[in-house]
C-alpha cells in the first residue's frame, strides 16, 4: 500500500527537462509518473525507472529497461479495502518482475496502455 497516497502523472516536457542527462540524442519522454518517492519515465526507446534510496533520497538507482526486453506484465487493479493498483513487469533475463504500486492519483489503465504500446511493436 503507498504511504501518502501522493502518485501522480507528470508533465513529459518537464521530465524531458529534468533527466535530459539520462536520455540519448534525440530520444523524447512520452509519459512520465511519480510514485512517492520514485518516478517512471516511458520514453519512445525504453522504459527508465528512478529509484530514490535512502531517507534523503540523494542516492538514485536508474534502471533502463528496452522495451523489447519485457516479456510480458500484469496490472493489478484497485478494490475496495486494498485502495493501490500494481504494476508488475518481467524482464526476459529475471524470473521475478518489477513491481510498481500506484495510488488512486494514477490511472492505471492509463499507464497499461502507454506500456503496450511500446512493447508490443
């Protein structure tokens, strides 16, 4: 469950603007969400994951994750005592996914149909 419900989208442009040093020549943020403390960055290559470590958050693992790399994810959607949806994604090299929760700040079939988008190209 998220501790303070706070997930929500954030604009493309200004993501595109505040990782610009992650992204390669040319390569654009088409979606981006913040989760808490973290973010999830869908760009038209791949997907990038932002993981804030830590209690001040100063030390950041990035995954980066080609989109032709996933096998295959699951969105998990919310109920009515359970109020966060869940994404999990498997990577062809890992037998055990990524898993993301979402607060009700996010669509989660939003964030699914961005998601098969990519990866089914």
């Amino acid at each position: 469950m998220g501790l303070f419900g706070n997930a929500h989208t954030v604009n493309p442009v200004s993501a595109q603007q505040e990782y610009a040093r992650l992204l390669g020549p040319g390569e654009q943020v088409q979606a981006a969400y913040t989760l808490i403390r973290d973010t999830m960055l869908f760009t038209d290559r791949r997907l990038i994951l932002v993981d804030k470590q830590g209690i001040t958050g100063k030390k950041v693992e990035y995954h980066s994750i080609p989109y032709k790399g996933i096998t295959h994810f699951a969105v998990e959607t919310a109920g009515h005592f359970d109020l966060d949806a869940e994404l999990k994604i498997w990577i062809s090299s890992n037998p055990t996914p990524i898993q993301k929760t979402f607060t009700k700040g996010v669509d989660i079939y939003e964030v699914q149909a961005i998601l098969t988008q990519f990866v089914a190209r």
